[in-house]
C-alpha cells in the first residue's frame, strides 16, 4: 500500500510542475502589459519602463518562473500589482466563499446523481426510469448560466424566497450565508448531477448483470439488499472517476456563476484580475485550482485501494 501511496504522490508532484510550466508559459505570452494597464494609455514611455523594472517584469522568463515557484513553496505569492496588497491574502479573503460553494455544489450533485442512478437502475426500462432519464437529458443541455437566471426570476424575483446575489457573510450567521450560496449551488450542480446520475444508472446496471449478484439473490437475499450491501460498492470505480472529473468542473463553473450571483469569491477575483491584467493574481489563482483538483484526484486514486482490492494488488 505504501508503495501504491508513493506512485501516486509522485504522479501528483508531476502533474503540479508540469501544471505550473503550463499556466507560466500560457500567461506569460498573453499580448500586452500589466505596467501599460497600470499608468494608463497616456503614460510616458520611459514611466511604463520604470515601472517594469519595479515589477520584475523585464527578468528574463526562466528567472521569473523560478521565482514564482520559490515563491510558491514558501508561501510568498507576491503582491497583486492593482491592489498592492499580498496576492495570499486576497486568495484567503475569497476562498470563504468559494470553498464552501464547491462543497455545497458537489454535495448536491452526489445526493441528487446517486439516489436518481440507483432509483432508474433498480426500475431499468419501467416508466420511472424513462422519465429520470429524460429530465437527465434535459439537465445536460442546460447551460450553468441560464439555468441561474431562471432560478433568480423565479425564487429571487418571483416568489422572493432567495436574495438574487451577493453574499451575507458567515458573520451574521452560518444560515444566511448558506441561504446566499443556495442558488449558486443549485446551478452548477444540475448540470453535473445529470451526468453523474446517467454514469451511476450504467454502473449500477453492469453489476447487476454479474454473476455474484445472481448468486447472492439465490441464496435468498432480498433485491434492496443485494442493491446496497454488494452491488453498490463495486459500481462506485466508475462514478467516482467521474465525481473526481466533476469536482474540476464545479470549481471552473465558479468563474461564471460567481459573476452572475455578483458574488467575491475566488472566480470573480479572476475575472477582475484579467479585466485589470493583473497576471500575478490570475497565475496564482489558476495554479490553486489546478493543484485542488490534482489533489482531488489523488484522494480519488487512494480511495480505488480501499473499495477494489483489485486495483491495488495490479498496481504494486
């Protein structure tokens, strides 16, 4: 098991540097400025050259990404060059919101998915199982973003349940600041919830065809306990492949959701931060979205171990 651990963390530190070259190289040949954005269009030629040299900017490209990783491992993420202010703490500040928003979300998605999956799998081609599947449909082609403005018009305009954006805070009270997030999370996870809910259907369906669970219904277990107690744990390989893919998604989705809820969080600060070219927000910001859903991932492979012994007797 060690051993199984140990090939995945390296993997994991792969796939950060490679990650980390990737969103330099990317940024970094983005046309324009980030000290012409600051002092103006009318600003004099050797003014945005001073202020260059101030940001570091003239370096040459090795020594800046080397920097930046420096940086990176001891928790110095320089200052943002709009707001002057250190870029871990502007991160901190909008990671209240955002974090809570991806579980929310994510939580959702799993609720709805796997009660929708093992209801249609256990009614396979009955009138409950049509009709789930066809809202599934419907849920995978409604964009995150029009479905939140339908949700705004009829439970923030309509019946006034629901504020339509921005956020309480936690400091008035976990409830209110739930309630700000309700919203957001709904709309970015019906979207995911239908494909998980289809992945689990199929899953579920293939193991039901297997030879154990014939077995097992003809030693005298009831269906529902044939359902949870063996059929479940094996069809969860494939849905929790998808649920670690789905996580990636949900945290890209904020970048959207967060601007149409008006809400500050992690997204919204990346939007204003490539509307200000403030590129040493935006490279830290995506660089934290990255290595989350690397980690993710990683706690997805490790969880393989322990539901499939299969999979880690063929990888030691």
């Amino acid at each position: 098991m060690s051993v199984f651990v140990l090939r995945r963390v390296l993997t994991l530190l792969a796939t950060l540097v490679g990650a980390s070259v990737i969103i330099f190289l990317v940024l970094d040949a983005l046309p324009g400025n980030a000290a012409q954005m600051l002092m103006g269009a009318d600003a004099s030629a050797d003014a945005v050259r001073a202020l260059t040299v101030k940001l570091g900017l003239d370096q040459p490209l090795a020594v800046r990404y080397v920097q930046w990783i420096r940086g990176l491992v001891v928790g110095d993420l320089g200052n943002s060059y709009v707001y002057g202010t250190p870029v871990a703490s502007l991160i901190a500040e909008r990671l209240v919101l955002t974090i809570p928003l991806a579980i929310m979300s994510m939580l959702i998605t799993v609720v709805l998915a796997l009660s929708a999956g093992i209801y249609t799998a256990a009614n396979h081609n009955k009138l409950g199982d049509v009709g789930v599947m066809s809202l599934t449909q419907v849920g995978i082609a409604l964009p995150n973003f029009w479905f939140a403005i339908l949700l705004v018009l009829l439970f923030a305009v309509r019946l006034q349940w629901l504020s339509a954006g921005g956020f309480a805070g936690w400091d008035d009270g976990i409830w209110l600041g739930v309630k700000s997030l309700l919203l957001p999370s709904i709309s970015l996870a019906v979207v995911q919830a239908a494909i998980l809910a289809r992945v689990t259907r199929s899953a579920v369906l293939e193991v039901l065809r297997e030879d154990f669970v014939r077995t097992a219904r003809a030693k005298g277990l009831g269906k529902r306990e044939v359902l949870w107690s063996h059929v479940l744990r094996n069809a969860m390989i494939p849905v929790m492949t998808v649920m670690g893919l789905q996580f990636a998604n949900l945290l890209a989705g904020t970048i959207v959701i967060e601007n149409v809820f008006y809400l500050p969080g992690l997204g919204r600060l990346i939007f204003q931060s490539i509307a200000n070219r403030d590129l040493i927000v935006v490279r830290n910001c995506v660089m934290l979205l990255a290595a989350m859903v690397v980690i993710v991932n990683f706690v997805v492979d490790v969880l393989y171990a322990f539901i499939d012994p299969r999979i880690k007797v063929h990888d030691l």
